[in-house]
C-alpha cells in the first residue's frame, strides 16, 4: 500500500506535507477532501482524523494526522532517502537548534502569519472583507518575530544551522502565501530573510510542490 495523504492542494497544512515528500523524493496520492460539502466531517474521514481536519496521511496501516507531526515522521522514516532534514548525525547543540525552530515556528511564526494569509488571501476567496485592524496587528506582531529570524539568519545560512532542515522547511507554506499578499514587504524588505527565503525556495523539491499548489 502506497503513501496517501488526504487534503486540498490549496491548503497550506497539506502543502507542508507534500513538501516534506517531494523533499524526500517520495511517491504519494493525493486524495481530495471536499470541505465544502462537509467530507471531512462525514464518518468516513472522522475514522482517520477524530477531529475532521486535513491533512491525514496514511502510511500502509499507520494513519497519522497534525501536519508538523506528518512532516516529522516523513523525515524520520524515511531519514535515509533525500536530505536528512532532522539532521540526525548531528550533536546535541545541531539537534537542540532544530528543536528550537521548529517551536519558534509553530509557537511565534505560525500565528500571526496564518491570521494574515486568512485576512489577506483566504478570506476575500470565500466571499469575506479582509479586516485591516486585524491585518495591521498581526503584521506588527509578524515584524517583531521577523526581525528576530534576520538576527539569526546573519549568523546562519539556515534557521537551524548550516543546513537546510526540517525547520526551514515548515515556513515554507505560509511564507509563499504571504508573499502573494501585500504584506510580502515583511519578507522583501528584510535583506537576510529574503536571502534566505530565495535559497530554499529554489529548492527542486519546492518547485515541484509550489507548481502544484492552485493558487
């Protein structure tokens, strides 16, 4: 039984799955779910996921769900295929920076950059008015994180270290959303972050992935 990961092409959780294969030079399917119509709350998705989200990746028998969670268990399988994005020959310094940036990411990155793309992109899609108070204090809060990854990016090529990593990795998502955005400033007008934006988004693996995100 083959890789299968159950989501939207669109859906930046799904793309950072999809990243994190195409990173590793896997083979998958891709199964749509229809959030528009409810599938992912119809018992037959629940039976994967309990909570009804995407994505859900299955892996013969194994059915995991939570993209970071995905992503990681994609780089640890299959650590002897493609890059070793979890860097895992490394010391306890390496291994404790990749640690450290994968929070950094979820916990101070993620947030207020979701709560953008959703004012800015995702929400004028669906029909909605994109709310500039709520555009202008994610963007400052965005700023004040950004500008913590352009101190740490003089000081290394990559989030984590020397390396491109799993860390780089789940930026990558909402980063290409955002700069799709008129907010992409937050990337373009910090020279170190865009440097390092440029480099990974060059990747081969990205180029596939980013190719088929319909947006």
């Amino acid at each position: 039984m083959g890789l299968k990961v159950y989501g939207l092409a669109m859906s930046t959780n799904t793309v950072r799955v999809v990243a994190a294969l195409n990173e590793k030079g896997l083979d998958y399917e891709l199964v749509p779910v229809d959030l528009r119509t409810g599938a992912h709350k119809q018992p037959s998705f629940l039976a994967l996921n309990p909570f009804g989200q995407i994505p859900v990746l299955e892996d013969g028998d194994l059915v995991l769900f939570e993209s970071r969670a995905i992503s990681r268990y994609i780089a640890s399988r299959y650590k002897e295929t493609g890059p070793d994005l979890l860097r895992s020959g490394g010391g306890p310094a390496e291994t404790a920076a990749l640690e450290v940036w994968l929070e950094v990411e979820s916990q101070q990155f993620g947030p207020p950059i979701a709560d953008l793309v959703f004012e800015l992109l995702i929400k004028p899609l669906l029909g909605g008015t994109t709310d500039p108070a709520v555009v202008e204090k994610q963007a400052e809060k965005l700023g004040k994180v950004l500008d913590v990854y352009e101190d740490r990016l003089s000081k290394n090529k990559y989030l984590a270290g020397g390396h491109f990593t799993l860390a780089d990795l789940n930026h990558m998502p909402y980063t290409h959303y955002l700069l799709q955005t008129p907010k992409a400033d937050l990337v373009t007008a910090r020279p170190r972050v865009l440097a390092w934006w440029q480099d990974i988004s060059a990747r081969p693996a990205w180029k596939k992935t980013a190719a088929s995100i319909p947006l």
